[in-house]
C-alpha cells in the first residue's frame, strides 16, 4: 500500500481486530490502519533480535493477548509498547526454519510450518518448545500463516413484569432487556 512507510512481511490481528505489523528488520512495531493503509508506530523500538533472518512471522494468543515472533526457529514474545523483545528460546522438531505461524482461536494451539516445499505443518507445545509434525505433508510452499481472532457474543434476554401474580382477567406489561456481555459485538442479532 502506498501509505505504508515500512516493508514489512509479518502481520497480525489481535483479538479486537487491530492489524499490526512488524518492519522487516524487526525494529518496530505499527498498528495499521484498515481503511487508509497508514502505519502508526506504537511506541519505542523493538531491540533483542541480534541479526533477524527476514522471515518468520507474528501471532496473538487469542487468550492472553501476549504477540509472538518467530525468526528462524527462535520464538520471541514482544511488547506492544515497544522496547526489548524476550527469547524464549528455539522450537525444537522442526526441520528448515518457520515461516508462518498462527494460533487456533478455540484451543489456544499455536501452528508452525516450514519454509521448504513441500511445507509441513506442525503444532507447537508453549511449555516445552516442542513441535509435533501433523500427518502427511503439505503439497506446496506455505510462506505464512494466519490467525483469525474469534469473535463472541454473549447475549442475555430478560424478560420481567416486576410482579409475582395477575389477577384474571387482569393485564400486565414486561419491560425486555437484552444485554451483550460480549467481548465482541452482536452485530444484526436477530430475537425472536
């Protein structure tokens, strides 16, 4: 995008729909604006990766909110306000070096895959760094991965009269609440 004023080839949404992005040299951190394309940095540079390979990629933990990095197999987490990135250290099991990665929105699992061809998918342990081949490979190169953050809403309808009994014959009015306890929108909901 022309108003883009950074290369970048890693790119996220976070759970409230926000895209960020990382620079290729892995120095800052931007939020992107969905309609304009502008890139806004969100705070102070990033530091901790000492030669970033290019590649890799980042994803939110659709839970904890917490950004993750990859670069070659080495696994970052990194603050959104900038500042020094943490190691946490390399995946093992892995063979060539990650180029995409994603969480599963309802389990948490967070998904590598390989930059050779045909690629190979994996799912990695957070605890222990481990990463564990899915059967069979892919049958092309996957450069990347996406995460789509889940979107809920927790619609609560009440109904109530502020009355226990109505004599016969009698009429009543009930006040109807509906509530969304969200965390996201409830967008065209439909009560019947």
């Amino acid at each position: 995008h022309p108003n883009l004023p950074l290369r970048t080839r890693k790119a996220a949404f976070s759970a409230n729909g926000t895209l960020y992005a990382i620079d290729t040299d892995v120095t800052r951190l931007y939020t992107i604006d969905q309609i304009t394309g502008s890139a806004l940095a969100t705070g102070s540079a990033l530091t901790g990766i000492p030669a970033p390979s290019g590649g890799g990629d980042i994803a939110f933990h659709p839970t904890t909110g917490v950004l993750y990095l990859i670069d070659g197999t080495t696994l970052y987490t990194v603050p959104l306000a900038g500042g020094a990135l943490t190691n946490l250290g390399s995946i093992t099991g892995i063979a060539g070096t990650v180029g995409g990665l994603a969480f599963d929105p309802a389990s948490g699992t967070m998904y590598a895959s390989n930059g050779d061809t045909p690629s190979q998918l994996y799912s990695v342990n957070l605890s222990t760094l481990s990463a564990t081949a899915a059967s069979g490979n892919m049958t092309a190169r996957i450069g990347d991965l996406a995460s789509v953050p889940r979107r809920e809403a927790n619609v609560v309808v009440t109904k109530n009269d502020g009355i226990t009994s109505v004599n016969a014959g009698g009429t009543t009015t009930y006040t109807i609440t509906v509530t969304n306890n969200g965390p996201s929108d409830a967008n065209n909901t439909v009560i019947t």
